[in-house]
C-alpha cells in the first residue's frame, strides 16, 4: 500500500495503543475503479477535514481502501457476540477496518471505519464485500437518525470500488466509511472474556471508562459504575427507537454499542402500521427482535454484558451477581421512565399523572386495532389541539373510539392551562414528519445500484429536517401504498 502524501486525518490511535489481543493489523483490498457516490460534507466540517480534499482523486483513494493515510492503524476488531441468542466466541470485523481515531473540531474522539473493504482473519466464509444499496442504507438510516436527535454512527462517505459482488445477483461493489463514538460492543467484552485473561478485560473496561463514561473513576466501584451507565445510555437509546418505530432488526450482542449509539444498520426499518409484533428481517423467523421486543433483548443482552465484568464487580462472587442483578432488575423502570417522558411530550402531556399512562396505552390499543399509521397518527394529533380533528380522525377506519379517547386527552389538556399553540408547536417538535419510509428506500437504492443517485440525494435532503412539513413533499409523509405488501429486509452480507 502507498502512504498518501498528504495527511487528511490527525490520527490519535488509543484502540490499537491500549487493546493489543482485541484486533489483527490488517490492509484493505485494492479496488480496480473507484468513484465517489456520496460524501457526507456536514460531517466532515465535523471532524475538521476539508470535503473538497476528500472528494478529489487522492481523498477518495484514501476513503475506499486503496491508500493507507498518514497516521493510521488499520486493523480489524476482534469480538464474539450471541447471534439470535447463539453464542459465537470468535466474530469481528470479517469485512471491515478500523483506520483509526481522530478528534472533532469540539474536542470529540471518533472512529473512523470501513466496511466492505475485502476479507480480514475474521471473514470465515465472507468474501469481505459490500454491495452499493445496503452501503447507502446505512448512510440513509444513519443521518436519518441523527436528524431526528438518536444517537447514532453516520456514513462520511460510499465509494463505488468498481468491483462486482455477488448475492443472489450480481451487483456493484462498495465501501462505506462510517463514523463512531467507538466500536466497542458488548461482543467486545464477550470476546475478551472468552480468552480467559482477566487482565485483558480488565484494560477493555479502562479503556471503555476513559473513552465514554470517564465519571465511572470518582465512583466508589468504577466498573459497577460503567455496567451502570451502559444500562442507562441504552435504555434512553431503545426508548428513542420505540418513540419513532424504529426496528433495529438483528439486536445481536455483537451490534450493541457501549457507547449508547446506534449501530449496523442491516434489516433495520421504520414501522408503518403500529404493531409491536411488527419484524421485517428476512431471518428473524421467530420475532426474536420484533418491534415490542427491543426493550426485554436490550436488558438480556445487558445481562450477556455483566457476566463478562462480574470479577471486576467484585472478588467475591456472589456479592458481584447481586450487584449486577439489581441493576438489571432497574433497567425496565429505567426504560419506561424514558419511554414515558418521550410518549408524553409526543402527546403533549406536561407531567407524569397517573391517567397519562392510561391515554397512551388506550391510543396505541386504538391504533392496534385499526391498523393505523404510527407516524402519521401521532403528527395528526397537533392539529386536533388546534380544533381540526379531522387530520387524525381519518387514520382511523372506525374512529368512534379515537372520539371517545380525543374527548379524554383533549380535557387533559385544558387542565394544563398552557397555550394550544404552544403544545402544538412542541408536539411537531417531537413527532416528526418524514422518517425513512420503507418503500421510497428501497426505490432510492434500487435506482443507484442502476447508476441514478437523484432520488437517494432527494430522499437525504427530506430526512434532514425531518420535524418541519414542507410543500411538495406529501408523498414522502405517506405509508407505502397497499401494493407494497409486506415489507422485508435483508442484512446486506
């Protein structure tokens, strides 16, 4: 590999300083034509690299593998992770590269990251490729996220590498450079743990410290301190996903991030009609990971976490199982006092009176029942706070019972004696408008596997302010049309 001439990137490289036994040095497949497809320009300000620098010839090099920037250390991540609650012991980055770490122009220490670029010794039987659609998803769902406030890894770029990959089809090959607050995973943990060496996951869980939780040092126990903050970080997190109907899609313990973000998305989707048993992976035949499911496999993986950690809880072992015990046992409280402060400020509740929880539980039973667009529905509602019920009335085919509960909600309300514009504009604040909706993804990635990125730039520039209605855009606020049918992922491997 060529060294580029110039540095685009100030690397600061603490993964590969601290975590020797956690990664393999590696070098990314050459790619025979590459062509930029999308740069993220706002994230790259972000990060303190000139977009231009990396839109021309030598950047792009640099961004789809073919030349090793100044600075870095590329390597390949170990980690193991339960897969669909098996265990794997040896998992990792069997197509992807960690070029290093950088500071962001607030201070911040990000990952940066490829995927695709070509077989590392964790592939097993990979080819270590990408394809271009679920490269974009990922750069798609990700800014979607983020402008909707979830934390989240975003894409800085995709290049199209000019190679073929074959799936059930061949299709157009490329590399994806994402950006992360790390990649540490509970799998990280796992697979530290599985190598036997307690010294080992004792450094992972310093290092975990220092990168996102460094108020876990001054606590009386500061591993218990980092299990617990993890807990918190998701449970705000999967919250977040359940106030928009976010399906992550494969909740391994592989693709749980310690950092609170999000992250992979592979089958991931937004739902439209509320269901919670709602799954859209094409491999999720049990509805492990369905939509009402996250919450209870967040915590299971959290437990899958503590295991990993119970020697640095404390010497005496049962003493460290109660004191992870009782922190697992927190987190559904944990969850729904996320949860509730969240689905209150999408009704415009101000406060946590105990018929709140009953106007929630009664609305989504409603929409259950009728089959009614989750987005939609809850965008609807700010308009019935100003007098025009008949936006939300409509969603619902049988709307007497929407009556009846609007006739509730809207008495609470009034007791609040707060302004209804002002509980409208908060409303619209926190429901959004336009989500990634199935059906126009799928429309935008199939027409740039055909070479045409318009409508995938159009559908970013929608996702980016996802809060403020706009005209000309109806069709991107509306569920996929019956003709759709039902709608499913694939992981993208």
């Amino acid at each position: 590999m060529s060294v580029a001439a110039r540095p685009l990137f100030a690397f600061d490289n603490s993964y590969v300083r601290d975590l020797r036994g956690l990664y393999e040095p590696w070098q990314a497949a050459p790619a025979p034509a590459p062509r930029l497809l999308a740069l993220n320009e706002d994230l790259a300000t972000e990060l303190g690299v000139d977009a231009e620098a990396l839109s021309a010839p030598d950047g792009v090099a640099v961004l789809v593998g073919n030349v090793t920037p100044e600075g870095a250390s590329p390597v390949a991540q170990a980690y193991a992770g339960h897969q669909f609650g098996g265990f794997a012991p040896r998992l990792g980055d069997g197509r992807a590269l960690l070029l290093g770490e950088v500071l962001d122009v607030h201070g911040r220490r990000r990952d940066l990251h490829q995927k695709g670029s070509g077989r590392t010794p964790f592939a097993r039987a990979g080819d270590g490729k990408a394809a271009v659609g679920p490269m974009l998803r990922e750069y798609v769902i990700g800014e979607a996220m983020h402008a909707l406030g979830i934390p989240t890894t975003r894409a800085l770029a995709v290049v199209a590498t000019g190679d073929q990959v074959l799936r059930e089809t061949m299709l157009p090959g490329a590399v994806l450079t994402r950006v992360a607050a790390s990649h540490l995973r509970v799998g990280t943990f796992q697979y530290a743990a599985a190598q036997g060496d307690p010294a080992l996951v004792r450094r992972l869980a310093d290092h975990a410290i220092a990168r996102h939780h460094p108020h876990a040092v001054e606590a009386e126990n500061p591993y218990l301190a980092l299990f617990e903050a993890v807990l918190d970080a998701q449970a705000s997190l999967v919250a977040r996903w359940m106030l928009v109907g976010f399906v992550h899609g494969v909740m391994n313990t592989d693709n749980m991030a310690i950092s609170g973000e999000t992250i992979d998305f592979g089958p991931c989707a937004f739902m439209d009609a509320f269901d919670p048993a709602t799954v859209f992976s094409s491999i999720d035949h049990g509805g492990r990971y369905a939509y009402g499911n996250q919450p209870q496999v967040a915590q299971w993986n959290l437990a899958r976490l503590a295991e990993t950690m119970l020697p640095l809880f404390h010497v005496e072992a049962e003493t460290a199982v109660a004191a992870a015990t009782d922190l697992l046992h927190a987190f559904p409280d944990r969850y729904d006092a996320y949860w509730g402060r969240g689905m209150r400020a999408k009704l415009g509740l101000a406060d946590g009176r105990p018929e709140n929880g009953a106007l929630i539980d009664d609305l989504l039973s409603s929409m259950l029942a009728q089959g009614v667009d989750f987005s939609s529905c809850f965008r609807a509602l700010s308009s019935s706070v100003l007098g025009e019920a008949s936006r939300a009335r409509s969603l619902f085919a049988e709307p007497a019972a929407f009556d009846a509960w609007s006739d509730r909600w809207r008495a609470q309300l009034s007791s609040q004696a707060c302004d209804p514009q002002a509980i409208a504009a908060a409303m619209d604040r926190v429901n959004p408008v336009y989500i990634p909706r199935n059906h126009q993804v799928e429309e935008a990635l199939t027409a740039a596997t055909a070479g045409d990125l318009e409508p995938f730039r159009r559908l970013l520039d929608v996702l980016a302010e996802p809060f403020d209605e706009r005209p000309g855009l109806e069709a991107y606020a509306a569920p996929a049309p019956p003709s759709c049918g039902p709608y499913r992922t694939f992981c993208g491997t």
